[in-house]
C-alpha cells in the first residue's frame, strides 16, 4: 500500500501558525553535503511555503561563466542541487519519511531535474531564496520506495525572480536482500 503525504501532512512539530526554522547546522545533520557543496544557510517551513536561504559566495561561482563586467555567476545546475537540498529539508521534517527503511540506512538519491527558466545571473554576494509551495511537494510511501517530488521551485533575489526550476525528484529504494543484511541476528543457543 502506498501512503501519499501532501504538503505538511504528517510533518512533525508543526502546530500551523509558528513556522519550523532550521539553521545551517541542522542542515548539516540533515543533510550529507558540505562547504560549497551544501546550498542552504536556513531553511523556513509555513503554512504555505518552503523557503531556503543562501549566501551566494565566489567560492561556488569559482570557475564558472563570466557574466558581463567580468563576474563570476552561479552554475544553473547549483539551482537544480538547492531545490533537491530544499526538498530533502521538508522531507526530514516528516517521521513516515525518515524512520522508512530506505530513507533511514541509504538515504535519498536525486532521482531526475526537470525543466528551468533562467532569468537573470545570480552573482556573488546575492542573498538567494529558493521557494516552493506547500500545494507543489509530495511524498509517496510505499513498503520498498519513497518517491519525493517538488515543483515550480522559484529562485528569488529581492523579490525578484531569477529562475524557475520545473521539478525535483528524490527517490530511496530498499532491496529485499539489503532489508534481511539489517535484521538483528537471532541467538541459536
């Protein structure tokens, strides 16, 4: 059977009116990126969106395109990776989620990006939110497989939109032969 969660359905600890805060630190726990790998200073979930804050530095636009003037952008793809990240935050906030077999021993694994629209160069030094509805993130359990799915992402810089990612999915998976290598060993004496 599968159990499709919707929005803040079953996410934990959240009484509807006082928005979860998560900071860079619980990011951290939360997530297994780091340093210009990790794309998301704090993270705020309400009763109508997700919203992930980020510092833009040079360190992550080092080595990418020129913009005009001579200065370094952020790769598109960092805006695929920050809505995944965002994604796999408001997961973790929803215990049918990450006490699931597969979420819990292996983790979710970027499934398939979908879809973008850039609109403008994001630089350094910009204070980047990506957004995404409450309505537009779902997560179907199921005994072997959780499938988490966002859409219509939107990467913000002073209320100005810089880009739109169509969809993320993540996707953890449990093999009936990894399953038996986890259960307790049984004593024979």
């Amino acid at each position: 059977m599968t159990e499709i969660l919707k929005g803040l359905q079953g996410v934990a600890e959240f009484d509807g009116d006082t928005p979860i805060v998560i900071i860079k630190d619980e990011i951290e726990f939360i997530l297994p990126h780091r340093d210009t790998m990790l794309l998301l200073d704090r993270v705020t979930i309400d009763k109508e969106t997700v919203a992930g804050e980020f510092e833009v530095t040079d360190a992550v636009c080092k080595g990418h395109a020129v913009a005009a003037g001579g200065k370094i952008v952020m790769r598109g793809s960092d805006l695929f990776d920050m809505a995944a990240q965002l994604l796999g935050v408001w997961a973790s906030q929803n215990p049918a989620i990450t006490k699931h077999p597969a979420v819990k021993y292996g983790g979710c694994l970027v499934r398939e990006y979908g879809g973008a629209k850039f609109k403008e160069a994001i630089l350094p030094k910009y204070h980047l939110i990506m957004e995404v509805k409450i309505t537009d993130l779902e997560a179907k359990v199921s005994e072997k497989i959780v499938v988490i799915t966002g859409s219509n992402f939107t990467a913000e810089v002073n209320a100005d939109v810089m880009a739109v990612i169509n969809f993320v999915k993540l996707v953890a998976s449990v093999s009936a032969a990894s399953e038996e290598s986890r259960k307790p060993e049984q004593n024979s004496s």
